[in-house]
C-alpha cells in the first residue's frame, strides 16, 4: 500500500512540473486511452452477449426438432400399437400362423 501512495505522490509532482499545456496534452492522451480502453470492455461485454443469445437460440431449434421428432414418434408409435391390436383381436392372425405353417411344409 505504502509503494502505491509513493507511485501516485511520484507522479502528482511530475505532472504538477508540466506546463499548463503539457498537463493538458496528458489529460487529453490519458482520456483518450481510457475512452478505447472503455470501448473494448463494452465490445467484449457486446460480443459475449451476442454469443450467449446465439447459443441460446440453438438450443430452443434443437429442442423444437425434439419436440417435433418426439411427437413423430409418439403418433407412429400409437399407429404401431393399433395396428397390433387389431392384428391380435382378428382371425387374420391365425389363419396367416396356419398358412406359414403348411407353407413351410
């Protein structure tokens, strides 16, 4: 703490030995590095934004072509269902079991 007071007292009495328009100069050049420096914290902010928002939404279309496939799925497998159902409850069953076998003869 002690070398950072020394640092700043260090160069307050430089800039206070400059004249009024070099401590001007300064002022702006100092300014001016602190606007850029300003900037590119915001475009950093910007761009991590933008790449979050972006993920983001890649995530929401992967998870409607899930929710889209999955209802697919879903439907093919109630039509899979039915269709075994009424294959057990009928005669076709049956007679296609007996016409397998007497064709294996």
């Amino acid at each position: 703490m002690e070398q950072l007071k020394a640092l700043f007292a260090e160069i307050q009495s430089r800039f206070q030995q400059l004249s009024p328009r070099e401590r001007r100069l300064v002022t702006i050049a100092g300014s001016a590095v602190g606007i850029f420096f300003l900037l590119v914290l915001l475009f950093s902010f910007a761009s991590t934004a933008a790449s979050y928002r972006r993920r983001t939404e890649q995530k929401l279309i992967k998870f409607r072509e899930v929710h889209a496939l999955s209802a697919n799925y879903r439907d093919a497998e109630q039509i899979r269902l039915r269709t075994e159902q009424q294959l057990k409850s009928s005669n076709l069953s049956q007679n296609l079991i007996s016409f397998c076998s007497v064709r294996r003869r």
